[in-house]
C-alpha cells in the first residue's frame, strides 16, 4: 500500500510561543489546527504519564496552501526529559528539515533573530547537477534545519533530477 507525501513534521518543543516565532520567522505564516489535544488519546498514542497535557500548533505556508509540508508543534506538560543538547552537525538517526528559502539571507537573518541556537556561514553546496547555497541551524529546541536557496515555488515541479 503507497503512502502520501509527508503531511507534516512534528517538533516537541519546550516553548509553543518561542517555537511558533522561530517558524514563522521561516514563513510558516498560516494556522492549520491549533488547541490542547485529547488527554486520553494523547496518552494512548504517545504513550506519555496520565495528568499530561498536550497544546498543538500545526503551521504551514499560506492559508490557501496545501495541507501537506507543515510543521506541527506540540508541547507536553509537564515537559519531558529533554534529549542531549545539539549544538552542531548532525547526529546519527537524526532528522533534518529541509525548507526551500528564498530571498534565502533575508531567511537566514530572520531565523537567527528568532533563535537559531546554532549556525555556521552558508556554503554553495555542489551536487553534479548544481550548486546552491545551503546552510544548516537549529531550532530553539536543537532541531536541525536545513535551508536551501531555491524558488519554494519549486517544491511543485515533479521532474526527477537527471544528471549528465
């Protein structure tokens, strides 16, 4: 049985408001779904302790986009045993969002203000197709970012990548 493409990412994080800042710097504008989630369910699917409480924040691009490619954000209380910090490259079995951003400085400006917690200088990464400019950052929280100078008009386009 095929699935869909990925419908969104979810980010626990320790602070919705700080974290919404950061994603909305990024240009996740727009609220899909946002409210506290049922307790009962919550703790079923999760498997989290009886007395918690889940607030949900599911953001994606434009209100009239699709409702794939979001970023839902959920914080539990009490709030879990966080993972080890990240403060640099990535780890194994670690996730990246990866965002196509465009005007990708003016992004990248917005994402340190918002609370990048780490970030090194772009590079133009070069693939035997092309080269773009590509950067890595982290999410208050330590998520792993990657942001890539490209039209996010271009996520659209369903040609596979040719080379040579």
């Amino acid at each position: 049985m095929p699935v869909s493409s990925l419908i969104r990412s979810a980010v626990f994080c320790s602070d919705l408001e700080r974290s919404t800042a950061f994603y909305r710097a990024l240009g996740l504008d727009a609220v899909y779904f946002e409210g506290d989630l049922d307790p009962e369910s919550s703790q079923g699917a999760l498997q989290v302790p009886a007395g918690s409480t889940l607030r949900c924040r599911i953001l994606k691009r434009g209100a009239d986009a699709a409702n794939f490619g979001m970023v839902g954000l959920f914080e539990l209380t009490p709030l879990p045993e966080p993972l080890p910090a990240s403060a640099g490259p990535p780890r194994l079995g670690e996730t990246a969002l990866v965002f196509y951003a465009r005007p990708f400085m003016e992004v990248l400006a917005a994402a340190r203000e918002a609370g990048a917690t780490w970030s090194p200088d772009p590079i133009t990464f070069t693939m035997p197709h092309r080269s773009q400019m590509e950067v890595c950052l982290r999410d208050p929280d330590g998520v792993l970012i990657n942001l890539i100078d490209r039209d996010p008009a271009e996520q659209f386009r369903n040609a596979a990548v040719s080379v040579g």
